[in-house]
C-alpha cells in the first residue's frame, strides 16, 4: 500500500499504492480475475479496492476533479473484474500463499505477482510478454529473470539458450550463486506448482519458498523456462527503505518526463 508516484487520468501527477499500479497494470494486460493473498493489515487494502463512490461525490464537491476522475476510472476497473480475497493467517512464506489458491485457480495457467514488486515495461508490458512466451513454451512454470553481478539476495536461476530461457537449476538466496540471473517475483505457472508445493519442506523461519518449489518441478523432470527483463524494463522495488527511496525518486522523474512528453532514462 505504499504510494507511489504515477501519471493520473486527466494527465496530472499523482501518487498510487504500489498494489494499485500492479492491478492496473495487469487490467490493461486482460486481466479480470484477481485473488489477493493477504495476512495482517488486510482491511487496509481490502477497503481501498471498496468502491467508495459517496466520496467521489464530495471531491468533486470540494473543487477536486481530477482526484475524483482518477478514483472513478479505478472503481470502473474494480466493477469489471471478479475479485477474491484469500487469507494468509501466518506469514509462512510465498510458497504456502500460492498454495491457498489450489482450489481457486484449477485447470488453467495464472500468473503470480508480489505486491512490492512492480516492472515498469517499455513498449510491451512484461504481463504480455510471460504469456505470450508461456503459451508457446509447452512449460510448467514461466519465471522472470534479470542480469545482476551480485543476485545473492534473490532467487537464482541458471539458464541457458537465447530468447526464452531453459531454466536447469534455481536455488534461494545462495552464498555462492553460479549464475547472475536473479529471478523477479513475476510468475506463470500451471498446477503441477502445487504437487511440488506440496512436498516442499519448509526453511528457515518454517517458511515455504516458492523457489524451492519451482526446484522440485526441474527435479521431476517438468519444463521450467524463463523470460528476461530487458533494458527498457525497470524494477520497482519497495521492499525496503532503501529501495523504496529509489522508487520514489525514479517513479517522480519518470512520470514528470511523461507528463512532459519526454522520454528516455531519467537515472
């Protein structure tokens, strides 16, 4: 629910939570069917995608037009998509909240997205190009990847082949990595995920990681591959205060660029 700085719908600066920007993201993709999984502090993010259109009323009373456009076009896009809210009552890893969709998603791929994980895409959003690439692959799993020179604080894949990746190995967060492809917290998967989840020990903390899942689905011998982030993608990352700093300032400079009619890099 952290905001962050975005371009509204009368063409204004604005801020948006980091989950709204993802939802509105993945809306403009096709998307229509949304399960949230969320623990503590769920009313907060349960009310804000509320319609609340008696408030809409009162800023358009109070001389806010803008806000009140911005508010409106987002609850049209709440009225069009069937939302779900799924309950994580201990924070037992990301593995163990995509095992609380097993009943919701049956029989067809879904994509998996964090919620302080937002790819901001140039031309092709990323959303697109998973399922364009998981339609074709014949795979299990479709992950995202990134070139990093130092990924240990990531999930790490070893790859290999050109365009869409064959993924052979990924580990957590390793000490010594073997490879500088950091996963990204963007996912397509079909539900052979959850016989892998399911004999998926839990780490450390008794969490259950959703990288190690993925590791069981290569084990057995199923098709993991992987599409990598480009260099018109850019990773905002809100997980820490340090990053979330590094959001703020780059979302700013890049949605006045856009207001402007400028483009390229702005860091």
């Amino acid at each position: 629910m952290l905001p962050v700085f975005a371009i509204g719908e009368d063409g204004s600066l604005c801020l948006k939570p980091m989950v709204q920007q993802i939802f509105e993201q993945l809306y403009a993709c096709g998307f229509r069917q949304f399960y949230f999984i969320v623990g503590r502090g769920k009313r907060m993010i349960q009310d804000h995608f509320a319609p609340d259109r008696e408030f809409v009323k009162r800023l358009g009373a109070l001389g806010k037009p803008g806000q009140a456009l911005q508010l409106e076009a987002f609850y049209t896009k709440l009225d069009d998509s069937n939302i779900v809210w799924v309950d994580q009552p201990e924070p037992r890893g990301f593995g163990d909240a995509i095992m609380r969709t097993e009943s919701l998603v049956a029989g067809d791929p879904f994509l998996v997205h964090a919620g302080d994980d937002y790819i901001l895409s140039g031309r092709r959003p990323l959303p697109l190009r998973l399922v364009e690439a998981h339609s074709v692959g014949g795979a299990e799993a479709t992950l995202t990847v990134k070139r990093m020179d130092n990924p240990r604080q990531y999930g790490v894949a070893e790859v290999s082949g050109r365009g869409i990746f064959d993924v052979s190995r990924v580990e957590e967060k390793p000490p010594h990595p073997k490879s500088k492809f950091a996963i990204m917290a963007v996912y397509i998967f079909t539900n052979v995920i959850f016989d892998a989840l399911k004999i998926t020990q839990p780490g450390v903390g008794g969490e259950v990681q959703l990288t190690d899942a993925i590791q069981e689905l290569i084990k057995s011998g199923n098709k993991v591959q992987a599409v990598n982030l480009t260099k018109d993608d850019v990773r905002l990352d809100i997980g820490t205060p340090e990053k979330f700093w590094e959001t703020l300032e780059f979302a700013y400079h890049n949605a006045t660029s856009k207001k402007r009619g400028t483009h390229g890099a702005v860091r």
